[in-house]
C-alpha cells in the first residue's frame, strides 16, 4: 500500500467528523471527489484499516454523472 489517501467530512446532526481512508491499487473511483461532492465509500478491512473498495461521487448539484 502506498501513501495515497483521501478524506471525506462526515456530518451527523451538528457534528462533522474527518474520515481519512488510504487507497491501493484496488480502489475503484467512480466521478471526481471535489469540495461539496457528496460521496458513498464501499470498504473492506485490513487489519485496523478501512481501505476503500469503491468510491462513488455525486457532484453538490445533485446531477448524476451517468
């Protein structure tokens, strides 16, 4: 696994927490993570890591990228 990762802001109510992921040769990216995307993360675990399986991103306006 390289140094490659990506972080997502997670809201619940009020709250928002930063979830870093690292990613390997595996990991699969559907549309272009940007600020204000809004993105689902499909994991699998590795030891005490999440690493990311399929990133899937829908732009902050709702549009569909398909």
């Amino acid at each position: 696994m390289g140094d490659a990762e990506f972080s997502v802001d997670v809201q619940k109510n009020r709250d928002v927490n930063t979830v870093q992921f690292p990613v390997d040769d595996d990991t699969k990216a559907e549309g272009k993570l940007a600020m204000g995307a809004h993105a689902t993360v499909e994991c699998r675990s590795n030891g005490d890591k999440n690493i990311p399986v399929r990133v899937g991103v829908m732009p902050a306006s709702g549009m569909s990228l398909y």
